[in-house]
C-alpha cells in the first residue's frame, strides 16, 4: 500500500521528528509513503479566525495536491477532523464537489489509521516510565478519536498509562483563543497541569502537538519538569 502523508504547519515548523517519525512507523509497517512537497496548510487557522476567504483559498489548493484515491494520513487530529468537517460546508456542490468527497473520505489521522485500516495495534514500541494521556478537542469532538491511541499505547512496553482527572477538559490553546483570550487560556492550562501532575506522569502525550506546545509552556514557566510526545514520538521509541 501507498499513502500519502499530510504534514501540518505546527509539525513542519516546530516539531519536525513527529513527522519523520511517522514516515519511520509507517515504512516499518510496509506502507510506501508519498509527501506532496507543495503541500502547505488545511487552512484551519484562517477559518477560525473568521478568514473564511482565505481558507477557501488554501483549501482548494490541499484539495488539487491530493487528487488521488491513497489514503492521506496525518498526525493532527485537528487538521484531519477539520479536513473532514469543514470541507463540505465550502466546497459542497461547488465545481471541486466530487475531489472534496473524495479527500473526506480518503484522510485519516494517524491512529485511527493503524488500528482501523491497517488492524495493527502492536509496533514493538518501548518507553519506560509513567503517562497521561490527553484528549485533544480537536480529536475528541471533531474527528472523534479516544479508544484508538490508548490501544495502542497499551502495548507500549515498560509505559504505564495513568487516566488524569477531567481528561476530556480543554487544555485552553484552542489556536487563536489563547491568543485572544490569554487569561481564560492561562487559567485552563493551570487546571489540565494540576490533573496532570495529581497523576505523577512523566509523559503527556497527545495525538496534537499544538495541545503539547502550550502545555509544555505552561509546565517550563511553572519549573515543572514533566515531557511532553506527540504520540507518533512514543510509538517511534525503543526499536530502530
């Protein structure tokens, strides 16, 4: 099987391992990849700062680069469920109607992706230590991801994975609302930290790595040593 691989702007300009790395898991479980490397952004950050224009825009570009019938996998809960959810209300029965169709159908997030289409659930991963794992919004409520990556972290060898309290509350990044809203942001992040820390994890780990970015700066502001991984990071770890 080929797929072709969507690469989000957080990942390509912040975290860049977290897409190797996917590149790494999904070689190692016979994919062949295929990276666009025209390919830019969804246009999530300009539809939710009301931009809808401009999204327009950049999502008639995504939609030309992946006119195909691969799968497209991603490691962003978010820009998949947005991919999914919010195509159709700018490209439905426009002159793009049937490729937009087609990229819903074909884009999924990268768990979902293994354990679903590929039925895989082990990849000999190993990380010792304690985790927390937290649920994105984006993931939870638009793509409507939760069982699939604690499947398979629970066969992370030597990681044991510890449920924080109010897992499904936002961690307050929301993109342009810890922005716009820096105080109430602030306020969320510090109550995600405390359920954080009530668990003595060593790890959160999350399926996006824009949660992680402002936890993590929340956490080094506070000195609280705790290490954020994007779940690709963690299923990457202990084999070659």
């Amino acid at each position: 099987m080929i797929v072709d691989i969507f690469i989000p702007c957080f990942i390509d300009q912040i975290y860049p391992d977290v897409g190797l790395n996917m590149v790494k898991i999904l070689e190692k479980v016979g994919c062949g990849v295929n990276y666009n490397p025209e390919q830019t952004c969804c246009g999530q950050p300009a539809f939710n700062a009301g931009y809808r224009d401009d999204c327009k825009t950049v999502g008639e570009k995504f939609i030309r680069e992946f006119q195909n019938d691969r799968y497209i996998v991603s490691p962003s809960a978010s820009c998949a469920g947005f991919v999914k959810n919010y195509y159709p209300e700018m490209f439905h029965n426009s002159v793009l109607h049937n490729e937009y169709k087609q990229i819903q159908k074909n884009m999924f997030e990268f768990s979902d992706f293994l354990v679903n289409v590929l039925k895989i659930t082990d990849l000999g991963a190993k990380l010792d230590g304690v985790a927390t794992y937290h649920d994105s919004c984006a993931a939870l409520r638009e793509y409507g991801v939760k069982r699939e990556p604690r499947v398979l972290l629970e066969k992370v060898r030597g990681l044991e994975l510890r449920e924080m309290k109010d897992v499904e509350t936002c961690c307050g990044f929301g993109g342009s609302f810890s922005v716009k809203f820096e105080p109430i942001a602030i306020g969320m992040g510090e109550q995600k930290l405390q359920n954080i820390l009530a668990t003595e994890a060593e790890y959160v780990i999350s399926t996006d790595t824009s949660c992680l970015m402002h936890l993590e700066g929340y956490a080094k502001k506070q000195g609280k040593e705790i290490k954020m991984m994007h779940l690709v990071d963690v299923l990457a770890s202990g084999w070659d």
